[in-house]
C-alpha cells in the first residue's frame, strides 16, 4: 500500500520517467515483480489519462455571436415597470425615490432624475 501511495502522488514528468523506468527493469522472476508490474502500470495508465485531457477553450479565437452580449434591462428600468410608472410620472414619485436613494451608488439612475431631487450623484 504504501508502494501505490508513492506512484500515485507521482503527478510530475519526473515521476513518469521514476515510473517508466521501473517498468523497463522488469524481471518476473524476483518475487513480487508481477504486483510491481500491475502497479506501475495501473500509475502509467492514470498518468497518461491525465495528462491527454484536453485543456483550455477551444473556442479562445472564435468570436461570439453579437446575441450573447445583447442589451438587458437596467435595474431602474426593471424598478419603473414594476411600479408601472411612465416617464413623465418618474419624478413625482415616491416610490421610486425611495429607491433611488437606497441604491444611487450601487445600480444606475439618470443623472437628470438625481438632480431634480437633489442628490449629489
């Protein structure tokens, strides 16, 4: 156990070439060569697994489509629908500037709505 224990932690190409090695100096008839030869080449297997996995996007020079970055709603526009308000009824509500004051530092609001209620942007 504490042999696969060694192999299996051999992650680096320095291990592979311990591993490789090893497996080239085979003799069967020195007692315990054939677990040997099951083990190393069991670590062989799981080494080259790892390492034939292909890495990275393949996709890394291919543009998107202009559909994947399309436009979505502002969460002031998501608010003004909610309260199904228009426009012309942004400024006098409450509701709305309420909001506004909760959140003018962390999401968008038109810089013409913070100046007719008077706070700094």
């Amino acid at each position: 156990m504490r042999l696969l224990r060694v192999y299996a932690s051999a992650r680096s190409f320095t291990g592979y070439l311990r591993l490789a090695s090893e497996f080239r100096s085979f003799h069967p008839k020195q007692p315990g060569q054939v677990l040997r030869l099951k083990l190393v080449t069991a670590c062989l297997q799981w080494y080259n697994s790892i390492m034939s996995k292909p890495r990275g996007n393949p996709n890394w020079c291919q543009p998107q489509p202009p559909s994947a970055y399309a436009a979505t709603a502002s969460e002031f526009e998501l608010q003004t629908k909610k309260l199904a308000l228009r426009p012309d009824e942004y400024v006098d509500s409450e509701a709305l500037k309420e909001w506004a004051r909760r959140n003018k530092d962390h999401k968008f609001v038109p810089s013409e709505l913070l100046q007719a209620w008077g706070f700094n942007s």
